[in-house]
C-alpha cells in the first residue's frame, strides 16, 4: 500500500483502517496476533502516521523554527508501538496507540522537553503541547517564571487555554502559598490538550486541522520554551 501524505491534495492522511487495527491490538494484545499482523501495522499505521510527520514538517517551521518533524521511523518524531514492559506490573508488550511529538531542536531525544504532541487512540484522539514529566531542574525553572511573569502566565488562561497536569497536594517548598499562580505552582506538568474525533482525524483537512489547534497553543509553548531558557 502507498504511504498516504497530506499534501493538500484533498487525501486523508489516515484512514479508519488504523482505528480498527487499534481496537483488534486491543483485543489481542500478543506477539504472536501483533506479527500475523505486522503488514496491516506498517500499511495502516505507522506508513500514514510517517507521512503526517512529513507533511507537518513545512507547517511547523510556519509555527516556530526550533521545533522539529522528524519522519524517521527509528528515533524521530513517531513513538514505538513497543511497551517498556521492564518496570510495569502490565506486560502487554504493545501500545494500543499512536503517538508523534515534535520537539525543540535542542531537547530532540528529549520525550521531557517541549514539544507538540498528537495523540492515535479508538475513542481517545487529541492534540497537545506542553512539558509532561519534566525533570527536577525544568521544573523549577517553569515556576520560577510562573512567579516571575504571574500577569502574562494568567493571560494564558485568559486567552481560553486551560493548563493541566498531574499536581502535589501543597504548594512546592520555596514557593509562597499565598501567590496568586499557587495552584499552578502545586502542578507537575504543564500542557494543554483538545479531543479529536475519529472522523476528524480522517478527514482530509486534518493536517490544516492539527496545525491550526498547535498554532492556538503557542502562546502556551512561548512561555515554556522562554522559561527553559531555549531559543524560540
């Protein structure tokens, strides 16, 4: 099967055949299912999903130069559908979902640094951006800019963009309780996210879609990448 591209040409780039692979992985989550499968996978999903890469690549650099498509299929921008089963109680050793974030030039082997973010899953599709997980010292620095820039960090919310993640009980030892942004303070990832539809992502103007949701989320992605002290 031809890897599909979004090109403008009115071709969707995915299809619901990647779906319905999703949802029988699901089902059947075993090695032995996965590799009788293996051609449907590289066909239905990770073909396209190479290909969005590609086609997002020129929209990107319109959003923000430093940040970065990359449609290799070992190492770019597309995550394994291969679990790290190492240090989980769940040993399923496939993903039932796709993913592909594009991250700063700087942090490009970094699934911690900034970066936009779409999210392939049966009932589950969204877009993204933000930092999840960061480590201790991104942390600290995202809110020490919070306090340092409360005004234009509110503006964020102000501007229609919620901010979400996972969040400590108690505003973080040396920060101020009483600080406007202490709710924010308390969080441990900053990002923000909005559903897609199944249909949507199939349509054949999802590229212009994905690319208009990351370009809403920029102002969220200015104020992190500018606290990590990166270029932006």
């Amino acid at each position: 099967m031809a890897q599909r591209t979004a090109t403008g040409s009115g071709q969707p780039c995915f299809s619901p055949a990647l779906f319905r692979f999703l949802r029988e992985l699901k089902a059947d989550n075993s090695r032995e299912w996965f590799q009788a499968n293996r051609d449907r996978y590289e066909a239905d999903v990770k073909m396209p999903m190479l290909g969005f890469v590609m086609a997002f690549a020129e929209p990107l650099a319109g959003l923000n130069k430093h940040y970065l498509a990359d449609p290799r299929g070992s190492g770019g921008s597309m995550f394994r559908i291969n679990r790290d089963t190492r240090f989980s109680h769940d040993k399923d050793p496939y993903k039932t979902n796709v993913g592909a974030q594009f991250r700063h030039r700087d942090c490009s082997r970094d699934v911690h640094s900034p970066g936009f973010y779409l999210h392939l899953e049966p009932g589950g599709c969204f877009a993204s951006a933000g930092l999840w997980h960061p480590d201790p010292d991104s942390l600290r620095k995202v809110r020490e800019s919070i306090v340092a820039r409360a005004r234009a960090w509110k503006a964020l919310q102000a501007a229609g963009l919620e901010v979400a993640g996972e969040a400590l009980k108690r505003v973080p030892p040396g920060f101020d309780p009483g600080h406007p942004c202490a709710e924010d303070l308390k969080l441990k990832d900053f990002y923000t996210h909005t559903p897609l539809t199944e249909r949507e992502v199939c349509a054949p103007d999802f590229l212009e879609r994905f690319t208009g949701e990351c370009r809403r989320m920029l102002p969220l992605m200015a104020f992190l990448t500018k606290a990590l002290e990166l270029p932006w």
